[in-house]
C-alpha cells in the first residue's frame, strides 16, 4: 500500500486506479482506509501528505471473504464488476495471502472466470515462498498454469525491484569496460553476502520451517548470482532477460550428496531456539554459506561464494567480484606482504553504490603501496531516497512488464539447486550445525572454510 501510495503520488499510477482489499475480518470502506492510513503513515514518513491521502483512498474499496466460502468469492466478482461497469480494465490479483492459500485462492478465481481475459489483462502476483521445495513449487506451477498463463503470472523476488540490483545490469550491459573482465580469464571468485543485523522477531511460525535456505537463497541469493554471472540478452525484454538467467541456474553445478558438506556451512545464532515459537532442540540455520561453481565458457573454475544470515554484525548485502593479482609483482609491498589484488564491490543496501579498489602509491614513501578505491554513490549522483522495490515491481506488473519477476522455469530450477543442499543437512546430518554468537560474522567455520580456499570474505559494514 506504501508503494501504491508513492507511486499515485509520483502521479505514476493509470488514471481511475482502483485498489480493492479482501479479507475475512469486516470493515466498511471507511475504516479499512483509516487501517491504511495509519500504517502508510507511519512506513511512508515525511512522503505522507493526508490531503492526497485522501484523494487517493477514495479510490481505495474493501469487500470481506473468507476463501472457503465460494459465495464469498462471488460477491468478491460481482463487487469488481461493479467497480468496472463493463469497461475494458487491467485487472492484478495481488496474493498477499498465506502461501497454503496460493493453490486455492487461484482455483476460486478460476472457478469463477475471473482469469478470463475478454475484458482486459488479467494478472496474478505471487509472492514468495513459492513452493517449500521443488516438488511443491512444481505442483504450485502446474495448479497456477490451470488458471492463468504464465504471461499472467508475476511471481514477486523483492530483490529484482532494488534499484541497485538493476543498476548491475546496467553497470554490465551498458559500459564496454567491465566486459572484457567479467569472466575466468580476470575474475578469482565472486562473493554474494547478504548480511542481516536483526533476529528472527516474531516470524518464528514461518522462519523455524524456512530456515535461511529456502528463506533467502532459493530466492534473493540466487537472483543476486543470476544478474551477477548472466549473459547480456540481446534486447532488455522480459522473456529475453529471463532465457539468461534461466542458462546460468541450468549451469550451475548441483551439489550431490558427496559434496554438500565440503562445500556448504550452515549455523544456528546462539539464542535462536528461546526465540518465541521456535521448536525446542530446532535445528532450522540462520546462516548458511555455499560455494558454487556455474559449468559454462565464462565461469569454469570459478567460485561463487554465497553467505547469509540473521543476527549478524551489521546489515548489508554486497557483491564483491575479487580480481586475480597481477602475474607478476615488481613493487615491494612491504614485509611479507602480498598487495590485495583489485575488486569491484557492488553495495545493494543500507550503503548504495559501487567502489572500485586498486593499488595507489602512498604519497613520500619510496614504493609504498596502498588499498584505495573509486567510488560512485546513488546518493551524491542522485539526490533523494531510492523509490522502494515494490514501487517498480507493483508498476511493472500493472504495465504488463514481467522482466524482473520470475518464471515458472526459473523458479523450479532455483529449487534443484537449494532442495539436494536441504536434504543432505536434514538426512545426512553435514556438515555440523555450527552455533555463533549475535553480531558476528556467522560462524568462524565459515571463517576458516573459505580461509581453506587461500580466499577471505570482505568483512565490512560499509559507510559510502
Ligand atoms: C525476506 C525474508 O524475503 O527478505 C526476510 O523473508 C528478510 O527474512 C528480507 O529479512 C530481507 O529483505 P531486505 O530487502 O530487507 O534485504
């Protein structure tokens, strides 16, 4: 709602936008605006302005229902229809239901013609999880695809709406110099850390089922890993852009049983299982790392390395993309000291920008090397706060552009990739549930796991 507001108040939302919320508690019109009012209030700060507010929420109706009552969807339809009088309308479904709802909630809507596209578009919006492994996923496909087309369907990763997130795109695609490096030849390893300060909170009912790898990598860690290692597509067109990333999960090396304990760390913060609604003895990670290697001409050979976890030491998602070292040395760096070769850190979040480290002369010292970078920040280039994900990601879907959503091909071979690493923890039992303190860097077996590799994470908690 926060982001259907913003974008009304950017005037970027089509004329006679009407908004219609359904749930099983009662509300008229009038108070379920006043609900939204207050929480758009608070989530949108200083952008609340209560005149639009109002303007806008005129346009905002409600209809109670509850899915188990086919009449309560028909009056759902016959309200809609109401609203619309005939006119030729884009209608989105927006499912911000709990996902055991989502194969339901699309039979209803189909029960009742409600996909049927002779008056207009008719879309559906997905959020995650989409499925809770890769036969769930597919079963949730195949019961979507008996209702709407998978041009219909929008299915939701918060992370493609970043703006940083798209900027790799544009950092890759639309400048020749990175280019000619992005690939074995130039690049050691590539790190994808999404490092989160917070707890659990009270999300204990999703999170202890979840756990870190079906909460963040079959998801976010994996788009991050597709727009990192894709191929440019030859037009920046939906189906195009998804064929690419869909080639880079096709080639990622699965992880067989044999080797889902060499080359993934999973840990549990000290404290998780006091957490109200945590299982007694969970054994669900908050944190996990895994290396992985994308069989194709680019990346043979090299490791993406991939960490994430709660209660860590600070917030921050970042790319770093770690340069190989020069061949040959002709500077004395010092004592036993090799210089830090060049990396490229692209900050998603808090921090939003890019910096480019590279060896600079220390100023009247001989040949003294030091660790410098060039910068970019959003933030001195482009005053103003980023617009949040689900501005571009509710507009995208409401223009009809599905280029950063998810297909259904996408989203199935997400899951072949996490579901063997899941099920080698649960039945094997390796690698060990390492336990770390909150706010540190995850476990130090994930120090010393990628410190085996004569690699080391960029530990930071960056200030642009
Ligand atoms: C959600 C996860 O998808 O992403 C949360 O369910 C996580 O557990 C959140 O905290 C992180 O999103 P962001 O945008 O804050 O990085």
């Amino acid at each position: 709602m926060p982001a259907l507001y913003r974008l009304y108040r950017k005037k970027r939302l089509p004329p006679a936008t009407r908004i219609v919320g359904s749930s099983r508690t009662a509300f008229s019109h009038e108070a379920f605006r006043q609900k939204l009012a207050e929480s758009t209030a608070k989530f949108t700060g200083n952008d609340f302005d209560p005149t639009l507010w109002n303007e806008f929420a005129k346009n905002v109706f409600y209809q109670a229902g509850d899915l188990d009552q086919p009449n309560d969807m028909a009056a759902l339809a016959s309200m809609l229809d109401e609203l619309e009088q005939g006119a030729s309308t884009t209608r989105i479904y927006y499912l911000a239901t709990a996902p055991q709802f989502y194969e339901e909630t699309v039979a209803r809507l189909g029960a009742r013609g409600m996909a049927d596209q002779h008056n207009g578009p008719r879309r559906i919006v997905i959020e995650k999880p989409f499925g809770t492994d890769l036969a769930t996923a597919r079963k949730l496909n195949v019961a979507v695809h008996e209702v709407f087309a998978e041009s219909q369907v929008y299915r939701i990763d918060h992370y493609l709406g970043k703006e940083t997130v798209q900027n790799m795109l544009v950092l890759r695609f639309a400048n020749a110099v990175f280019e000619p490096l992005w690939n074995r030849n130039y690049v050691d390893h590539v790190k994808i850390t999404v490092a989160e300060d917070g707890k659990i909170g009270r999300r204990a009912g999703y999170y202890d089922s979840a756990g870190v790898m079906r909460d963040m990598f079959q998801n976010h860690l994996l788009q991050l890993l597709m727009i990192s290692a894709m191929e440019v597509p030859s037009q920046f067109e939906a189906d195009l852009v998804r064929n690419e990333k869909v080639k880079v999960l096709q080639a990622v090396r699965r992880l067989d049983v044999d080797h889902v304990a060499e080359n993934t760390v999973r840990a549990q913060y000290a404290g998780y299982t006091q957490e109200p609604g945590v299982a007694v003895g969970s054994q669900t990670p908050t944190f996990a790392a895994v290396k992985l290697f994308i069989d194709n001409w680019r990346w043979q050979g090299v490791p993406f390395y991939l960490r994430s976890g709660k209660a860590m030491n600070c917030r921050t998602t970042q790319i770093v993309v770690q340069f190989r070292s020069p061949p040959h040395m002709v500077f004395d760096a010092g004592k036993h000291r090799v210089p830090e070769a060049n990396r490229l850190v692209i900050h998603i979040q808090p921090a939003e920008g890019i910096q480019l480290h590279l060896q600079t002369k220390v100023p009247d010292a001989g040949m003294r090397l030091r660790l410098t970078d060039l910068g970019f920040r959003f933030d001195a280039e482009f005053p103003g706060a980023l617009p949040e994900a689900y501005e571009r990601l509710l507009l995208d879907a409401i223009t009809g552009d599905a280029s950063l959503f998810a297909r259904a091909d996408e989203v199935e071979l997400a899951w072949g990739i996490v579901d063997p690493i899941l099920r080698t923890w649960q039945e094997q039992g390796v690698p060990d549930l390492y336990k770390y303190e909150a706010g540190n860097w995850g476990p130090i077996e994930a120090q010393k796991w990628i410190w085996r590799d004569g690699r080391d994470w960029l530990d930071s908690c960056p200030v642009l």
